[in-house]
C-alpha cells in the first residue's frame, strides 16, 4: 500500500453522490462499449482471406468477449483480478500488492476500491488484454477518437496559432510588463485547453468542442489562482528548463506547445521544455510518444483538417510555420520526450515514463520513483496539466477545499517547483479561499465535475 495515504477519506464509488460513483456506473461502461464498437467496425472490414486476417478476425472478437466481460464485471460489482503478466513493463506488482492490501480490508470491488486505483486498473488491464494479441498489440483503441476531436478543432487551433505568430513577428518582449501579461495569457491558454477531455466527455459534437476551446472563460471561474506567485517565480529563472507533465492529447496537447513555444521563443526565462508522456493508451486520450509526432504532422498537412472546417489559407499558413518551427526545436532538443520518440507500446520506458501508469499517487514519487524525481528536479517548474495529475497530486480525497494545496502535496511538498493547471472534472479540490465553495455551489451544483471551472496552484521546492 501507499506509504502516505492522505488523513481524510479518499474518493471511491460506494459514496452515491460522488462523481466516483457516476464514473463507474455509466462513464466507464460508455468507454468500453466505444473500445467494442471500435474493434467490431474493424473487424467488420477484414474478409479473413488469408490466415493472418482470420488470425486477426478471430482475437479481435476474443478482444470483444474479453471487454465485454470487464464490463459485466464492473456493473456487478466483482473483485478486481489481479493483474497477469503481459510482457508490459514490470508493473504487475505495483498494482497486485495494492490489491492484496485493500482484499485484506474488503475494499477490492469495483464500487469499494478507491476511485484513483480503480481507474488506474481499468485502463492497465485494458493495455492487458491487448498486450498479448498477435495482431493487436500496437493498437490504440482510443487513436480514431483522439484524431477526430483534433481535427475538430481546427478553428481553435488556427486562432491560437494565427494570435501566437503575430508575437513572433514582433520579437521577443523586453518590457516586464508585456512579458507578465504575455506569460499570464499564455499559461490561461493552456488552462483553459484542458477542457476537452475524452474521457469524460463521451459525446461531443463539433460545436460543443470548438465551444470548450474557446479559452475564453476570465478569471471568475478559476477558484484558486497563482498566476501571481507563478509570475514571481519565472522573473527569476534565465535559461531554465521547464517540465511539462502531459495530459490530453490533440488540442490541449496543442496548447501545451504552444506555451512551450512562448517560452524558448520569445521569454528570457526558457531554454528547454521537456514533455513527460504516458506509454499505453491511458484515460482514452492522453498523449503518448506518437500522438506527439502526429499533432506536428497533421499541422503541416493541408489534408488533415476538413476542406469546410473554415480555414482561410492565413491559417494554414501560421499552421505550417509552427510545425516547422516546432519540429526544428525537437531536432535542436529545445522540444524534447523524456522518452525516445520512436518509443511503441509495451517498449520499456524506465522509472521515467513508467511511473505514470501505475497506480501511485505522486506524493510516492519520493520513496517509488526516486530516479523521476531525481529527473524533474532538474527543471526549474513541473507543470502538472490536467484532471487526472491533479487527482495524483492530491491523493484523490475528500479534503476540506480549504486545505493548503502545498498540505495536499504529502511527502512531494517542497521537493520540486509545481505549478498544476487543472479545470475542474472530479470531486477532489484544495487551496480554495474561505467561502468559495458556498458561493460556487450556489452558482452551478456540478461545479466539480463539468469543466467549467479551474484551480491554478503552485507549489515551490524549499530553498
């Protein structure tokens, strides 16, 4: 078990009023019939004409059997399995040693389980199932979602790169005042990009999506903001590296290169940004090493987005100069993985990227990953993006949501310099002043969960 657990109640699904509980019920069930569906339309496509495609044909609907049964599992409430070797990295233990702790307790079901272990579990024996196939082993089962959401948001995108080009030409700011509300604008940018979540948001339509990427949303609904102590910080880094701990991929992944793209481009601060990964398909649509290469393709491919998304040639052209200009800076190693970007699923990354798929919440880091850790103290800011990093920032519990965010933190308190950048799609949140929870509930009941709003925290390494 964990070697810090959090002094309050963590979030699980057998509180009925929680969004833990709603996850399990519906949201996961709607995902993994979306996996079902995707491996039925494929294999309705082979014509098993050949010994491979029937070797294909017929673990595809072993796939779907398999699926099904995890849903059947999890809507009748089952034990969870222990995890089987798969010939992924060597993270069976991590999750099965956890198993064994909460089986002691009764906690080993799916509505029993705490919420962040369940999910955790779900998409790792997910990977499982596919990790063993012949034929489907390199799958992605979320990338035809992943690519339609980002072709989606080409109006978005072209605006951001349209806004972002205009500051290159204009050079790089020595005016302090410019450069904090350019940074600021920036960091809101990226924000506000993490509103479209595949994994939450189980059925959008193209305007709801050009809608969420509108970052235009003001400073009313970011509940807890340290855009100021966050500017503190960078007035006093020169060259610094910049860690990104990524979430999403496509259009929020986007975001993220482009505040990266502000920082080596046109701030005195930044020299390099290194983006972390995730290396299996995790929480449909988070960014692994080719979702990365793919988003600085599709930018420079005048195919990708549709004829009638509403480009006007300005835009393909600001796309076009930022894919060269960002691909340029991943061969000058101003944009870098943490992994080998020919790194493919079931490849070995090591603590570095590993890490990020198993079950720990990050106060772990310390005592579980000392060699990640290790590594981002190198960089002089983590950026945390994200829902999911929040939730292992904070222990996935029922804080008081007034509770510090650096007491939230556990034994990762003052070991990096964090700055989380989170809108808000779980229960869980910390570091709001006295009286804002009163007030938001008032404005909107689902305020925890819908997206709608935001905490910015920052955190700094002790001196």
């Amino acid at each position: 078990m964990p070697s810090w657990t959090p002094p309050v109640p963590l979030c699980s699904a057998s509180q009925k009023e929680s969004f833990a509980y709603e996850s399990t019920v519906k949201r996961w069930p709607i995902i993994l019939t979306g996996v079902v569906d995707e491996l039925n339309k494929i294999n309705g496509t082979l014509s098993g004409s050949n010994d491979d495609e029937q070797a294909k044909m017929a673990e595809g609907k072993q796939l779907i059997n398999d699926i099904s049964g995890l849903i059947y599992e999890m809507r009748h409430d089952r034990d969870l399995s222990p995890l089987q070797a798969t010939g992924l990295p060597d993270d069976t233990a991590a999750y099965n040693d956890e198993l064994a702790q909460l089986a002691e307790k009764g906690e080993n079901k799916w509505f029993s389980a705490p919420w962040l272990f369940a999910e955790c579990y779900l998409y790792r024996r997910l990977r499982g199932l596919f990790a063993v196939t012949k034929h489907w082993n390199l799958f992605d089962p979320f990338a035809s979602q992943k690519l339609s959401t980002w072709r989606s948001s080409a109006v978005g995108a072209a605006a951001l790169a349209k806004s972002l080009q205009k500051l290159v030409q204009e050079g790089p700011v020595n005016d302090e005042k410019k450069l904090k509300l350019d940074l600021l604008g920036m960091l809101e940018v990226d924000l506000w990009g993490n509103a479209t979540d595949l994994s939450l948001l189980t059925s959008l339509t193209h305007e709801e999506i050009q809608q969420l990427q509108s970052v235009e949303r003001g400073q009313h609904f970011v509940l807890k903001t340290d855009f100021e102590r966050t500017w503190e910080h960078f007035k006093t880094l020169k060259d610094a590296r910049v860690d990104i701990v990524l979430d999403n991929s496509g259009f929020e992944l986007y975001t993220d290169m482009v505040l990266a793209d502000w920082l080596v481009t046109l701030s005195p601060y930044v020299s390099e940004v290194v983006f972390h990964p995730k290396l299996i398909p995790w929480f449909v649509s988070d960014v692994q090493p080719h979702d990365f290469l793919i988003l600085l393709d599709t930018l420079d491919d005048a195919s990708f987005f549709p004829a009638d998304s509403g480009l006007t040639e300005e835009d393909r052209t600001a796309f076009r100069e930022l894919a060269a200009r960002w691909k340029r800076y991943v061969k000058e190693g101003k944009f870098r993985l943490s992994v080998p970007t020919e790194l493919k699923m079931g490849d070995k990354g090591g603590e570095l990227a590993d890490f990020w798929t198993t079950p720990h919440g990050f106060a772990e880091l310390p005592a579980a990953a000392p060699q990640l850790l290790s590594e981002l103290q190198k960089a002089s800011l983590v950026i945390f993006k994200g829902d999911l990093n929040y939730r292992k920032l904070v222990g996935d519990a029922w804080w008081p949501t007034t509770t510090p965010f650096d007491d939230a933190l556990g034994p990762l308190r003052g070991k990096i310099d964090i700055l989380s950048l989170r809108t808000c799609k779980a229960d869980t949140v910390v570091g709001l002043p006295e009286g804002t929870e009163e007030r938001v509930e008032k404005e909107d009941p689902k305020w925890r969960i819908n997206g709608k709003y935001a905490v910015v925290s920052f955190s700094p390494r002790d001196s």
